[in-house]
C-alpha cells in the first residue's frame, strides 16, 4: 500500500504508550492498533485531528506517501 502511516514513529518521538493515546484519544485500542500497523483502509478526519491534537503533530508527520514499485 502506498501510503504508510507514521504512528508508531510519532509515539516513539512523544514517548507516549498505544495505550496513553487510546485513553486521551478516545479510540479503542483495536482500531489504533490497525492504524499503527497499516491495515486500515480508511481513517476519519476527525480522529486523525484528535490524534494530531494529543500528539501536537501535523497530518504529514503522521501520513507518507510512496510510490508503489509496478
């Protein structure tokens, strides 16, 4: 897939837990976990404004596109 999400990059950079950002985002642990590992097809701008919000970040910190190899 040729966008890649950034999450574990910016919690590693936050030094903040899944488990912090799930509480202070309001998102399950599940769905953040499926976002983390690249497996979501879609993400609602509102959570993605939430999670910029608590990990004081633009949407590009998190969101990287790469060109596929065909």
């Amino acid at each position: 897939m040729p966008i890649i999400i950034n999450l574990d990059v910016m919690l590693a950079r936050r030094k903040m837990s899944l488990t912090e950002l799930s509480e202070r985002v309001g998102i399950t642990m599940s769905n953040l976990s499926i976002l983390k590992t690249g497996k979501a097809k879609a993400v609602r701008l509102e959570t993605l404004e939430s999670i910029c919000d608590v990990l004081n970040c633009q949407p590009g910190d998190l969101l990287e596109y790469r060109k596929s190899e065909t």
